[in-house]
C-alpha cells in the first residue's frame, strides 16, 4: 500500500506499491545494526555505494536508518579526513583497500544535503558538519592548478602518495559533491570562499579541458557523469548525451557498461534516467528505467549488478545495495520527490565561482 511518503516511489512499469517497498526492504535487510551498508553481506563495504544506499533508504522515509549510515561515515572517518577505499563486512570493520578515493569521500557532502532536505533535522547537520568539512578539506588538498582533482592518495604501505592523475566520472562526481557542500555551509552561514573557488576551478577542467583527465572513453560513466555530476548542462549536456546515445544504449536491455563488452548493468542504468531527468526528458528516463526490470530479483526487491545480454546470463551473480540504490534515485527524481529532484538539480544547488566567465 502507498503513502504519502513513498507514493512518489510508484512509477508505471518499474515500480508498483508492493516492489517499492519490497526494493526498500530488501536495502534494509542488508545494513548492519551499527549502520553500515555493504553491498551485501559477507561482501564489503565503499563509502560512495554505502552513502547512496542511505540516500535510497532517506526516499522511502527510512530516515532514522539512514542517519545510522551517516552515523556510521562519521565514526570511520579517518584522522585526514577521508575514509578507506573499502572495508569488510564483518564485526571488526577490517579494511580491505586503504587506498583513499577522492570520489568516495567527497560524496557524504551529498548525503549529508539528502538527509537534511529530507528531515529537516538541523541538530544532524550540526553533528556532520565536522565530518563533511574534513571529507571535503581533504579532496581539495589533492585539487591540481588545472582545477582537476586527483584520484586518490595511496595505501600508505605503498607510500601514502597523492595520485595526480584524475577521473572525469570520480571529479564529476566531486563537483556535484562540492555543491552539496556549499549548500550544507550557506545553511550553516559558514561561507567557504575557497570551496566556491574550486568547483568553479574543476567544473572549468570538466567543460574545457578533456586533456587533463584519463582517458576512459569506453566506460559510459564517464559519458553521462559530467551531466549528472551537473558540470555540463543545457545545449552542452544535450549535445554530450546525444553523440554517443547509439554507442552506449542498448534498447530494451539497459546500457552498457564499457564498450564494446555486451554488457547491461543496472547502476549505469539508472544514472542515466536520473541524467535524463535533470536535463528534462523525463519520458525517455522512464524507457531507460522500464528496460532494466529484467535484473529484479522478485524475492527479495533488489537487482542483479548485471546481464551479459549474448549469453543470456546475469553476471556477476550478486545483489547489491547500490544498483537498488540508484534505481530508488531515479524513480523518486521522476516521482517529485523534492530533496532528491533538489541534489540532481544543478540550477538548485550552489555553483561556486565560474571561471568560464573570463576564459
């Protein structure tokens, strides 16, 4: 049965009443009792897949679990800042990666926003505030003088070194990040000049300057990120989109990871539809989503990761949170769902200082 607070949940031929709740149970039943969110248990657990899975539960309503994930980041976070790449599921946390993504850190920026837009709770957001300022304090320290950001800071077995080489998906990513930050510290009145001049500085590289990223064509991450990360928009984002729709869209299945591999995977899926979304073509983000409801597992609500579509084989054979995650995202985007329309919208969030001005 729907409520008010999951109607928005409902979505013709991806969601009815019952599997969005189901899809939501199904997240619930894989987070811990000390709040941590792995992909699903007995695997491991990364900050990004882990905050978007709160994000997912904080659509739903789910919002005192949600704060047990945050709850979670906070007593993780690391003396700089960060968070480890990856962690074990299990009773000691055992790191797996201690490697520190950029990526991965800066985006409790953009669950922490979710949470509050969806609550209200300002008591919260004094509580991560501390947390959200370090995560982001530390990604600007690996910020290169072309406004990129650098992927990660290694091991420190492997010498601790920060990793000049940068991602177009992961600083995507960061920029839609620092946006949430400076919404978090205008509704703090704690202005951060020096963040305002960073995401205008890395949304300049995103926009102008392919060159200073790796290359990484063939992933459609990096195809669709730099729009739904809200660096590209209007004529820019639609022209992007458009050039490599054929390349990376395979109709009724989904869209592929990485080319030429036939390979449909559910989260890349739903970032689409959600990108879809944010540049206004709701109706094709619906076909999107309605595409890959073939990797939903009807007992338990979540989706497969993905399908090798020459095959006929679901692979890997897992269930995670996050693909179930993304695609609660892009359904309560299309369903109205205002805290999470507000973070995938760039035009309702901070945009810093744009160089591109005076370019």
């Amino acid at each position: 049965m729907t409520t008010p607070r999951t109607q928005h949940l409902v979505l013709p031929g991806v969601l009815t009443a019952d599997q969005a709740a189901a899809t939501v149970r199904g997240i619930l039943a894989e987070q811990r009792e000390d709040g941590a969110i792995p992909w699903f248990r007995g695997h491991h657990l990364d900050p990004w897949d882990h905050v978007e899975a709160a994000m997912a539960l904080d659509t739903a309503g789910e919002h005192e679990a949600a704060e047990r994930a945050y709850a979670w980041l906070a007593r993780h976070q690391l003396p700089d800042g960060s968070w480890h790449a990856a962690y074990a599921d299990g009773a000691h946390d055992d790191v797996q990666d201690r490697g520190r993504e950029t990526n991965f850190v800066a985006y409790i920026a953009v669950g922490v926003w979710h949470h509050y837009l969806s609550t209200g709770d300002d008591a919260f957001l004094d509580r991560m505030w501390p947390a959200v300022y370090a995560a982001v304090e530390f990604v600007l320290r690996l910020q290169r003088p072309g406004g990129q950001i650098g992927w990660k800071r290694e091991a420190p077995e492997d010498g601790g070194a920060d990793t000049a080489d940068a991602l177009l998906t992961g600083c995507s990513s960061i920029h839609q990040a620092l946006c949430c930050a400076l919404a978090v510290a205008e509704q703090r009145e704690e202005p951060q000049p020096d963040w305002e001049l960073a995401v205008g500085a890395l949304r300049h590289a995103i926009r102008r300057h392919p060159e200073r990223f790796l290359d990484k064509d063939r992933y459609s991450m990096d195809w669709y990120y730099p729009v739904l990360g809200g660096a590209l928009t209007g004529a820019e984002a639609k022209a992007r989109i458009e050039e490599d729709w054929d390349r990376f869209v395979v109709p009724g299945l989904g869209v592929r990871c990485v080319v030429p591999n036939p390979w449909v995977t559910g989260g890349e899926s739903a970032e689409l539809a959600l990108t879809l979304w944010a540049m206004g073509e709701s109706d094709r983000a619906l076909g999107v989503l309605q595409s890959i409801q073939h990797l939903r597992d009807p007992e338990t609500g979540l989706y497969w990761t993905g399908y090798v579509y020459e095959d006929g084989a679901l692979w890997p054979q897992e269930l995670t949170t996050w693909t179930a995650g993304s695609v609660l995202l892009a359904v309560a985007a299309l369903g109205g769902h205002e805290p999470t329309c507000t973070v995938f919208s760039p035009d309702r969030l901070p945009r810093g200082l744009d160089p591109d001005c005076c370019a």
